[in-house]
C-alpha cells in the first residue's frame, strides 16, 4: 500500500512497521492486491485509535474499541478477520484477537430481481449500464468481475462464446456466454484499449462505481448483487443442476450457491399439496 498517498491517513511508526511486514507475508502468500488493500485498511483504523505499539495492545483494549463501531454484521465479521489475521502474525498464540466473538451472520433469502423490473431498467438505461445489468443478470457476474473485464478474456471453440473470469481468491471459471451479446462485447472493448468499461485516466472503472451504476438503474430494494441471484435461480429453474450454477457463479461451497436460489412462486404450495391426505373433515 502507498501510505505516501496524501489520501492515507498515517499510523504510529510500530504500527506501520508491522503493518509492512503483513503486507509482504499476505503478497507472498498468494492474496490478492484488492484483499490486501482491504485488510489492510481495516487495520489501520485501529492503528490510529489503539496503543501506539501493536505488540502492547489488549484483548480488552481491543474488545473496547469494536464495541463502539456501529457495524452491520458482514462488516464486522470482515473486521474481525482482517484483526485476527493481523495480530495472529504479530503476536501468534498471545493474539489479542482470540477474544474477539465469532460472528453468526443469518442466512439471507435469496432476492432475484423480478424480469419485470429488469426489462424495465434495461429499456431505460445507458449502452454502458445496460451491458453491466446484462453481465449480472444473464453471465452471474459480481460488480468487480465485471469491471475487469477485457477484450483477451472472450474465447470461441466448437460450443461458442465463453468469458474467462477471475473471482474471489483469484480463482478462475470459464462462462459460457450469448454470441450476439460476446460480439457486441468485444467490439465495444476493442474501441476502448481493450478494456470493456475503461476508466477515466488509465485501467477500469472501480467496482464500487460499475456496482453504483448498477444498482441506480434498479427501483428499490433491487442492487445490481441481486442481479447474480436472479441469474441463480433462472439457471437452477431450468437445469436443477445445482453444481452446475455454483460452477458459474465461481462459489466455493455449493451451500453459498443455495442461499441464491429462490424456488418457483408455486413451487413450495405443490410440494405441500402433494402430502395431502383425502380424509373428510366433521
């Protein structure tokens, strides 16, 4: 991380010294820049309210200062990893972290977006937006999967289109994708360097901007995440191949794929109406 950028909030000279030494352990490790920068980030707050020497810091001191962050539950559960991670590195099996609770977030429903209000958003939006919204409802991909995508990742064989994508974790899944749309695609990225959304100066759009983009063409409460859940009800509903979806979802545990599967309307009723027993009633 460049903590010369005028933007980066500085931290005590311990604190930055440790936080270097992480940083170099996670890229050898193998993590991705992006869950660095995040981790990173995390723990830096704590740096500028917490003892000036990591090495000195306690559970209670720790547990003291999470308790006053207003957090949604993913957020805190995010924090707390990015904390346990650190002080495990500095300190090991005296980690303060250890004290820090285990979150148990619930299992969301899942939200697909309703076709209706897609094809209403799709008819309103820009070209650009309306590739985005297309790319999560139709290709199952997150708002950081589809800011990076380039020209060099569409491929043809005897099948048809499909589209490289690099997940969460760097791990890689091919998507089998529309022609008509893959064609449209890469002309557009061939137009722009190669990059299918380019950014302003040089790269990609971020992902919280291609997210933004998204989700403000959609009527409340539907986001552009919810896009990926309609795309992984629609591929259940017709496959019923539940390992298939979490394939092309890029999902490391079928388990996450089913809490984006929202069964047909009717679906629940005539399970329950195929256990009805014929009896009279007094």
């Amino acid at each position: 991380m460049n903590t010369n950028h005028p933007l980066v909030l500085k931290v005590p000279p311990l604190w930055q010294s440790a936080l270097d030494s992480w940083e170099q352990e996670m890229t050898v490790s193998g993590l991705r820049e992006r869950t660095i920068g995040t981790r990173l980030r995390h723990v830096r707050q704590a740096a500028r309210a917490l003892k000036p020497d990591p090495r000195e810091v306690t559970s209670v001191e720790l547990l003291g200062w999470v308790s006053e962050r207003s957090w949604q539950l993913e957020t805190r559960h995010a924090y707390y990893s990015s904390l346990r991670s650190f002080f495990g590195f500095i300190k090991g099996v005296n980690s303060p972290a250890l004290a820090l609770p285990h979150i148990h977030r619930p299992n969301a429903l899942p939200r697909p977006v309703p076709d209706t209000q897609l094809v209403e958003a799709l008819n309103s939006a820009s070209p650009r937006t309306r590739q985005i919204l297309l790319l999560g409802a139709c290709v199952g991909l997150r708002a950081s999967e589809i800011a990076r995508v380039h020209i060099d990742d569409f491929f043809h064989d005897l099948h048809g289109y499909s589209l490289h994508v690099v997940g969460k974790g760097g791990v890689s899944r091919f998507v089998p994708i529309d022609r008509g749309f893959a064609e449209e695609l890469m002309e557009c990225a061939r137009a722009n360097n190669g990059w299918l959304f380019p950014g302003k100066d040089h790269g990609h759009l971020s992902p919280r901007y291609v997210s933004k983009l998204g989700s403000c063409a959609l009527a409340s409460p539907w986001t552009l995440h919810t896009l990926r859940h309609r795309f992984a009800t629609t591929a259940y509903r017709n496959s019923h191949d539940l390992i298939a979806v979490q394939r092309l979802l890029g999902h490391s545990s079928v388990a996450t794929t089913q809490r984006y599967t929202a069964p047909a309307d009717d679906a629940l009723r005539l399970v329950a109406e195929s256990t009805h027993l014929n009896v009279s009633h007094p």
